[in-house]
C-alpha cells in the first residue's frame, strides 16, 4: 500500500477521532455553563448546546476533509509521520480556536444577564399617598340646572 494513502488513513482517524472526543466533552461539561448563561432554562440549554454541537461537527469535518491532501508524496516513514504531525497539529489548533471562539461569545452572554440580575428594580414612590377626591386635572363639576 502507497504510504500516502497510509497518511492520509491515519490523518482521517485522528482527526475524526479528536473531533468527536472534543465534541462530547464540550457537550457534556458545557450544558451546565448554557444552562447558567440561558437563566436556568434547560430545555433551552440542551437545544442551543446540540445546536453547537452540529456546527462544530460540520465546520471541523469539512475542515478535515478539506486539508487532506498533501501537496508532496509520502514515500518513506519520516515523511508519514511529518505529515501527519503538520495536519493533526493544524486540526487541534482549529478546535482550540473554534473552543475559544465559543467560550469568548458565551461568557459575553453570560456577563450580560449577570449584570442584568444584579440590577436593581424601581423603587415605588415614597412618601405618596393617593389623592381623595377630584384632583385638579378633573372636570369641573357639573351644576344643576336651576341654580
């Protein structure tokens, strides 16, 4: 068997294998974090977090699939091994980007509704009483007609 061929196996391997294995934990320690970001809605959180999920999923396998070919041949195990090395090492770096990128935005969202919890709501008016009897934006009394 060609050792291109071999490379471009074991790349597939790792990487769908990283992929997935990154995928599952950034589901399943993630949910708790969405959970705190979206006000304790967990309905919410299991569905922005398999959405998540899917996208990660599409945009690192196309990125797999699209960074398989190797510009040079791979005729001994030296070479194998540095190809392999160059594309796994740029399928981590695209993980740990996306990951990052994920992080930042959510901790945005996060921010936001923690400072919106701590605010303080309106007090009512104090020292206000309700107003008895007509006020002086109220129509005038009406008088009878014979006086």
């Amino acid at each position: 068997m060609d050792l291109t061929v071999v490379t471009y196996v074991a790349y597939l391997l790792i990487s769908v294998g990283l992929t997935v294995w990154v995928a599952r934990t950034l589901t399943k320690n993630g949910r708790i974090f969405l959970a705190d970001v979206l006000k304790g809605n967990e309905k919410l959180a299991d569905a922005v977090n398999h959405l998540l999920v899917v996208g990660f999923y599409l945009v690192n396998l196309g990125f797999v699939a699209l960074y398989l070919k190797t510009a040079d041949a791979v005729t001994e195990t030296r070479g194998l091994f540095e190809a392999l090395s160059v594309k796994i090492g740029v399928v981590l770096l695209v993980l740990g980007v996306m990951h990052l990128g994920n992080v930042y935005v959510l901790n945005k969202i996060r921010r936001r509704s923690v400072m919106e919890r701590k605010q303080t709501p309106p007090v009512p008016p104090q020292a206000w009483t309700p107003q008895t009897g007509p006020g002086p934006w109220s129509a005038p009394a009406t008088r009878p007609a014979g006086a």
